[in-house]
C-alpha cells in the first residue's frame, strides 16, 4: 500500500502509480483535479478546491493530479483542457468539468455527488 500524501490545504496528490489504489479503489466518491503548473485557471481553482475539501471531509474525497508529470492518467482519461475535474465513485467516471468554474458551481458540483 502506497503512502497517501495529503497536502496542507487537505488535497490528497495523486500520481500514475497511486491512481488506481486511491481513487479507483476508493471507499468514498473522489473528485480528481487534473491541473498543470503552467495553466493560471488551474491555480486558481485550487485553492478553491483546498477551501471545499475541508467543507465536503468525510463525504468526498478531493484529490489533485498534475498531467505533465503524470501523463498516463490524463491520457487514460482523455484530459485534453486543464483543469478538468472528474469524479470517480466505484472506480467509473460519473461526472466531469472542464475549466475554472466560480465557488458556488463547484460547491454545487460536489454537493451532488457527495456521499450524504
């Protein structure tokens, strides 16, 4: 079992070798952030994220996973605009977001597929 490394803002990092075990195997509903250091939306959106991870523990997991240095996943995924949010519930996409969205629509967003 790999290492979970979670941030100081709360968002747990995902890589192509830890991919499968904590988001497809995941016990709770997982909303990947597929971001880039070089795109501006996709900072943005983070810390957004960050705040909403704290709002939404225990119900969804938010993870972050950074395509240029974990080309497999977002190529597995099709990701070809970052940021891209995916959310993943018993190892299947069940929902998906393309670009920086405001608070409120994300909070929405997650608010729907949170476990209750």
């Amino acid at each position: 079992m790999s290492e979970k490394i979670q941030t100081a803002d709360g968002v747990l990092t995902v890589t192509d070798d830890t991919f499968a075990e904590l988001v497809l195997r995941a016990e709770r509903p997982v909303l990947l952030d597929v971001w880039a250091e070089w795109c501006p939306p996709c900072k943005a959106i983070s810390r957004t994220l960050a705040e909403l991870s704290a709002e939404f523990a225990g119900r969804i997991t938010v993870a972050a996973l950074d395509a240029d240095a974990n080309p497999a996943t977002a190529r597995a995924y099709r990701v070809l605009s970052m940021p891209t949010l995916l959310v993943f519930r018993g190892g299947e996409v069940v929902a998906s977001s393309v670009g920086a969205r405001p608070k409120a629509a994300l909070r929405e967003f997650l608010e729907r597929h949170a476990t209750a």
